[in-house]
C-alpha cells in the first residue's frame, strides 16, 4: 500500500496510524502518550510496547527503536482529549512541540461534540450518547455487554456542536499562536519579537501595548511598525519602547516612583486589515509580562475600639454587633449576615472539599459507570455529606471578635475555619485543611448569598475560565461580567466557571456589594453560579438544570487540575495534585460596602 500510494502522490509523507516501520510510513505515530512517555519522545528514547495487549490494541502503542528517530519524526495521531471541562496540560505539549525539531505536533480529540440538537419551542435540548442506548435482544447479533451507550464520550470537542467555542479553545489558541514578544537582557525596556510564522513576516500586523497597574490602565501605544515588520519568517527583533520611561519596567524603579502593586505589561497582534476569516483588529495573539510586587501577603488588620462592637453568647450560639452589622455564628458556623438590616447569607458558610465530577474525574468510570462511586472525586462528595463542626471558641479584644471551630471530616486529618471580625464589620477568614488517605480534589469555602447578587468584577485571570492546569490562554487582567455569563454549558453538568489566580473579586446587587481579597498571596480560584454545586453533580443534561435565585459562590485556595493527557481519565500530573499529608490554606479579607 505504501508503494502504491508513493507511485500516486510522493510530494507529501504518508502517515499510518500506530505504526513506526519505514515500510509503511515515514512518521513515528503515538497515540496519548502518557506524561513519561512524551518526555521519552521528545528525548528520542527507545519505548516498549504497551504491555496490556488491550491497551495496545486500543491505543496502537507499539516499540519504537532508538534508531528509528534518525531517520522520522515523531506525530500524535491523537492527543489532549479534550471531554468537556478538559485539556490540562496542554501547554506541556506545545512546550515540547517547539522544542524538539523531530516532535512535529499532533491531533486534538477533537474539534467539535458530536451531540444532537432536539429543538423546542422554548429552546434546544443537547443530546449524547446515552440518550441513543441500544437495546440488548436476544434475536440481536450482538453480546448484551457491547449494547447500551458510550456515556458522554461523543462531547470532546474544543468547540460545541454548534461551534459555540468551549473555554479549551482559549487555552488552544494561545498554544498554537506562532507571534511572541520576550523581555531582553539587551538594555532596559528593550524587547523580542519573534515571529514564528512559516512564510510570511509581521506586515500584516499591529503591535499594540499597554502597561496596568492591578487592572488599572497607567500607559499605552502602539510600536511603529517600523520597528518589528520586516521581521522575516522563522526570525526575531529587538524593539525598544522608549515611552515606557525607565521607571515603569524595572520592579524597584516601579516601587520607587509609581504606585506600589502589580503591574502587568501587555503585547497584542492584531491584524491591520480585513481578513476573509476576520476583522481588522482581530487580535492573533499576544503575551503578558507581570510584574510582581515584593510582597503580595497582607499584614493584620489593627481597628480603634468602638463602644458598640461586642458579642453575646447563648448556648451554642454566638451573635456579633457593632454599627450597622449583626453576624450570627450558631456552633461556630457563620449562619447570617446582616448588615442595614439586610441579609446576605442564604445558607450558612462551610468548608466546600468537592467539586460536582467533571467527565475525567470519573475515570474508569466512564467505561464502567457502577465504577464511578470508587473514584477520589466521587469520595469526597460522599464525605461532604458527612462533614459537621465538632467544637468552637471564641477569643475578644476590643479590636476583634476571633470564631475558631474545629471540623470533623471522614478524610481529612485538619480541617478548622477561623473568623476574625473588626469592629467596622469587616472579617478575615481563614481555612485550614489537610486531606488524609487520599489526594483532596479542591480546598475552599463556600457562600450562597441571597437573590440579587448578579454582577462581578474581579482581578485575575479571564475572561473565560480556567484550571491550575489549563490558564495559560486566560490573560491577568481586570474584569466584569454577569453571573450567568461565568457558568460554561457543558452538555453533561459538572464542574465549571472557575477563575484562577485571582488577586481579588467583589459581588454586588444594586447598591451592596461584597468585596473578597486574597491575604495569603498566592492567588484565589473563584467560581460563581445560579446553579446548586448538588445539582451539578446529579443532573444527567444541561437543559435539565434548574437556575437558582441565588449565588453559589465558592472561594478555593487549591483544586486539583482537570486533566487530558487521556481519554476520560484525569491523569494528574504531579504539580496538579493535591496529595494527602499536605496542608492547605485559605486566607481571605471580606468587606460588605
């Protein structure tokens, strides 16, 4: 066959899925390399064949030589499976690709989910593969275990089936942009430019930038394309910014004669014309350099006395006043929040440990489903249900009420909450927690606060959302958006709408608002919804959602990555992980406004 198709067409190499013999292709194919197994490629090390022949079958994951690498490169016939809330790691792959000439690239699986739109008058309900089940007959000539449905594993793509972008494709986009800008060692504000296009130099381009202070725009411009044009294809060149000012780049000089805090400066390409796929200003790419102030942690709060801030004990209830706010601990958990007399707190504040299963969380699960109440993620909700404060206490001064209760967890080893009110009515929170016999999935708290709460703003990464593993196309900015518009659709209800590396966030309704900034200085994870963490985790669809007047809104210090060097499996790689024997902090400012 290799012969007969040189003899048709030898302009091009000829590819044969699973196969590394010369005989028949000229490429190395892999098929969801494991994290090892990718470092082995792009170090062109000799690999075994899978020993589960099942795997091996499935996979097409045979031996390759060492001396086969001289003489073809290497080509991910399939790669980053991305199911729904998926795709971590990527940015590992990319790494790879561009460092290694023989590593040539891969393919995604896959572009678009393969659902089936059923229209109604009140609008699309979004179908999968359970839905479409075959039915076991004995007159059939199939087995009854082959029958039934291949559960979600049609939703895979990084776009919906009606090509409605999935937050993924954020994440693809900024891997495969070919344009960068680097800082130089070459003088101060001295830049890179690299232009990794194959044919083309940077023309037809734009070069904006901007410099932002903590969100905030504190200078920008754009750099004359004199400057970076004419840079050829597969080439690089430096460009200075002279309006910069030598005081805006470098940190101590920024400290020095700006305002302290972090500053960001930001490159974008856009295009300069039309294109027949996009619109002048259509930006291609862009990079962001931060620039860190010297230290992000937040030192104790110290308020003068108030002669109406106090605190009055019943039994197990706690209730904590002063000017215009009365906060109501019963068993040293947060129970109300009143402030002008009105309520914030539809449910009270607890430790929030799970996370409703996203489609790799469920593991082996997802091949056979009475499988997926053994899996960590699924674990950790049962334990949710089992959670309870087992004692508190509470420590005055006259600037401070301190709460601190101790909680019982069937698979955590610590987990205590501790609220510091002020007497403005200001608190600090903080969330102690440490996973025991298995890895911890996320660690935070979480608020229901009372219908109303429907606008946000925030800064750290964005627009779209994001995952410890899966952040590099989410750019740190400021933002604001509706409630509803962070919640993604996935057409099975999970996990989603996180925001990473977020510095701080306020929510607000109408003339309230109540702002949450990180003290520990490693960056929040928020996410925000009218939709019930239990309902996520239940539903079997989408549409089947019920929205909620309220707003779910939970406050993480850490949540496990979601996964996608294989399919329908999480595949952690360690620095996503949340191993048990590690304690985890969560430190938080609240203020009501």
């Amino acid at each position: 066959m290799y012969d007969a198709v040189r003899q048709l067409d030898n302009s091009r190499p000829i590819h044969y899925e699973g196969s590394h013999s010369k005989d028949c292709t000229d490429v190395i194919s892999r098929m969801y390399p494991t994290e090892k197994v990718f470092r082995d490629l792009c170090n062109k090390q000799p690999l075994k064949a899978a020993g589960n022949p099942i795997v091996r079958l499935a996979t097409d994951n045979k031996a390759v030589t060492a001396g086969r690498y001289r003489s073809a490169p290497v080509l991910l016939c399939e790669y980053a499976h991305c199911m729904e809330n998926s795709l971590g790691n990527f940015y590992k792959y990319i790494e790879g690709f561009e460092q290694h000439e023989h590593m040539c690239g891969g393919f995604i699986w896959d572009f678009a989910d393969q659902t089936i739109r059923r229209a109604w008058p009140d609008g699309d309900e979004w179908l999968f593969g359970d839905d479409f089940k075959e039915i076991y007959s004995k007159a059939g000539y199939k087995k009854k275990f082959l029958t039934g449905g291949n559960g979600i594993f049609c939703a895979n793509g990084i776009v919906a089936a009606d090509r409605t972008p999935h937050p993924a494709a954020g994440e693809v986009k900024k891997g495969y942009q070919v344009l960068h800008v680097e800082p130089t060692s070459a003088g101060q504000n001295v830049f890179l430019v690299i232009n990794n296009q194959m044919f083309s130099d940077l023309s037809s381009y734009r070069l904006l930038w901007k410099l932002e202070r903590e969100g905030e725009h504190v200078l920008g411009g754009e750099v004359p394309s004199e400057e970076f044009a004419a840079t050829p294809p597969g080439e690089s060149t430096l460009f200075k910014l002279e309006k910069l000012h030598l005081e805006a780049l470098r940190l101590e000089d920024v400290q020095q004669m700006r305002p302290a805090g972090e500053y960001t400066l930001n490159f974008s390409f856009v295009q300069s014309g039309g294109r027949i796929w996009a619109k002048a200003g259509y930006e291609q790419a862009f990079s962001q350099i931060l620039f860190a102030p010297a230290d992000t942690k937040s030192t104790a709060k110290i308020m003068p006395a108030n002669a109406s801030f106090g605190a009055l004990r019943e039994n197990e209830s706690l209730i904590v006043k002063g000017g215009g706010f009365t906060y109501t601990f019963e068993q040293g958990v947060l129970k109300s929040l009143m402030v002008r007399e009105a309520e914030l707190l539809q449910s009270p504040v607890t430790p929030n440990l799970w996370r409703a299963p996203t489609d790799n969380d469920y593991g082996f699960g997802n091949f056979c489903a009475p499988a997926k109440r053994f899996t960590v993620a699924a674990k950790w909700m049962r334990a949710g249900e089992r959670q309870k404060p087992r004692f508190w206490h509470k420590r005055e001064t006259p600037e401070s009420i301190e709460v601190t209760s101790d909680w019982k967890h069937p698979l955590c080893s610590k987990l205590s909450t501790v609220f510091t009110i002020f007497a403005d009515g200001t608190m600090s929170i903080e969330l102690r927690m440490q996973p025991k016999k298995i890895d911890a999935v996320r660690a935070g708290l979480q608020l229901v606060l009372t219908r109303g709460y429907d606008e946000i703003t925030w800064y750290g990464r964005g627009p779209h959302e994001c995952y410890p593993d899966r952040k590099t196309g989410a750019r740190v900015a400021k933002y604001s958006a509706a409630v509803d518009d962070l919640t993604h659709h996935y057409v099975r209800p999970q996990e989603n709408g996180a925001r990473c590396d977020v510095r701080w966030f306020s929510i607000s309704t109408g003339g309230r608002a109540v702002k949450v900034r990180d003290l520990q200085g490693d960056g929040l994870i928020f996410s925000a919804s009218h939709y019930e963490q239990e309902a996520l985790a239940t539903v079997t669809h989408d549409f089947k959602l019920e929205r909620k007047p309220f707003t779910v809104l939970n406050i993480d210090c850490a949540m496990c990555g979601v996964g996608g060097d294989q399919p329908g499996i999480t595949a952690l790689h360690e620095e996503f992980r949340l191993p048990a024997g590690t304690e985890y902090n969560l430190r938080v400012g609240l203020e009501i406004t």
